[in-house]
C-alpha cells in the first residue's frame, strides 16, 4: 500500500507498521466467516478465535526480525521486553463482528515512546479500508482510490453533533448512564457504532465524539496518533493524557471541552 509522507522520526516504523498491516490482513482475513473457524473462551469470558492468535504471532515474528530491542504489549500473548519503545498490538479488535461474520473489525497496530502512542495503523481489510497516522506527519487513510489525508470536522456546536457512545452496558457498568444519556439528549445523532471502527469516523469527520470504558491500551493505542493527527483530541473520560485509564473521550477537538463539561454535569 502506497505509504504517506511521515515525520522523519518516524519514518521507518510508520513503514513498518504498515507492513505488519499488510501481514495482518494475510493471516486474518482470510479465516473470516470461515465455516471451520475455532473459536474458545478467555478467562475473562472474551472470546478468542485461531485467526486472532495466528495474527498476533505473525506480527510478534516479524517484530522480533525487525525490532529485536523494542518491546511488545500484544491482546492475546502479553507483554514481552521492557522497553523505551513498546509496539501495542490488538490483532483482531471486534473480535464478535468478526466470529459473527460482521465486517467491522480490524487490526490495531501502534508505537508507544515512553507509554505515549507516536504511530498508528489501523487496517479493516473486510472493508477493504485502512488507517495511518504519526506524529507530526498528519493522518492518512486508503481505500481503492490510493491514499488521502483525513481531518477532523469542524463542527463547533453540540446541537449539530454526533456521537458513537459504543455500549450502554459499559456507562451503566462504569456508573456513568446518566451522563449518557445527558450526552444523547444534547446532540444532533447518537449512534453505537462500535469498536476501531468508530474512532477511525471521527478522524474523518463524521462524528465529533467517540466515548468508552473498561478499554485496555491495545484497544485504543493505534487510534490516538491518528486522531490527534487529524486533529482531533484524545483524552481519558476523565481528562488524562494517558492510554491507561481503562476509558477514552475522544472528538473533534473544537468540542472537547464542550463534551468534558456536559458529561459532569450534575454527578
């Protein structure tokens, strides 16, 4: 896949990354909706398919060739080393869609300095879709018309928002359903899009916030330079610049604040 222009920092990692991407899609998409898929269950009651471990084992070989000294924080195998420089790798996010034969999925591919997330490749090959970015280099996508830059909107108002709040469960599990709610009743649309895939619409403009919880840093580690890129912010719920929280709040920037406040509002 034809790559973007890249801060000369990061160059050779955003290459990289890329062309993990490329492994990823060999390994994963062709086990999807396949009639043998082997599926089992996780200790936390997550589900785990073989195309799921088979990824992340392609990507985890190629690492160890090509960045033997950088550290690895992978879904399914873990943390491996104890870097400066960290890979974070969710080999299937959306690992329901992708059991159920739903094409909203992808592979998450990020690299962290010192915990903060420099580049970004997320690739959604059932759509055919793919996603870049890294710092100081803006944020790319491709689809089959070759690569563009994306940007966030530039709505400014909460009555012309839409948002994707992910899962009610997870706001009612976090005690945060009335600010949901507060959310839904303000905005222009509210929808549950779900997973990567949602971030990667608000990096393009088409929302203007992407909420969740109980999230792991592989779940969101490949989305923030690229939203951040498209400029855009990426933030804790409760405001942290952190990947570990175990929530995000992520918009359009111009918004941010706006959402901050109105999601504290009387709780």
């Amino acid at each position: 896949m034809t790559e973007s222009p890249a801060a000369e920092g990061f160059a050779s990692d955003l290459a990289l990354a890329l062309r993990l991407a490329d492994a990823a899609d060999a390994e994963s998409l062709p086990r999807f909706d396949a009639g043998d898929l082997k599926i089992s269950t996780k200790e936390d009651r997550s589900h785990v398919t073989d195309a799921d471990l088979a990824t992340e084992r392609a990507l985890r070989a190629i690492l160890a060739e090509e960045r033997p000294s950088d550290g690895i924080f992978g879904e399914e195998f873990g943390v491996e080393g104890d870097a400066k420089r960290q890979w974070i790798i969710d080999p299937i996010d959306g690992t329901a869609n992708f059991m159920r034969g739903i094409p909203l999925w992808g592979t998450m591919i990020a690299l962290a300095i010192d915990g903060v997330p420099q580049v970004g490749v997320v690739s959604m090959p059932a759509l055919g879709r793919r996603w870049w970015g890294s710092t100081g280099a803006g944020a790319w996508t491709a689809a089959h018309s070759g690569p563009r830059r994306i940007e966030t909107s530039a709505v400014a108002s909460l009555d012309d928002a839409a948002v994707s709040f992910q899962s009610i469960t997870q706001w009612a599990d976090a005690g945060h359903l009335p600010a949901l709610l507060r959310v839904v009743d303000r905005v222009w649309r509210d929808r549950a899009y779900g997973d990567v895939y949602a971030y990667m619409m608000l990096a393009e403009g088409r929302l203007e916030m992407v909420a969740e919880f109980d999230v792991k840093e592989y779940d969101i580690a490949a989305a923030v330079p690229i939203v951040r890129e498209a400029g855009g912010r990426f933030t804790s719920f409760d405001g942290a610049d952190s990947i570990s929280e175990r929530s995000s709040l992520a918009t359009n920037g111009i918004l941010h604040d706006a959402f901050f406040e109105l999601t504290r509002a009387n709780d």
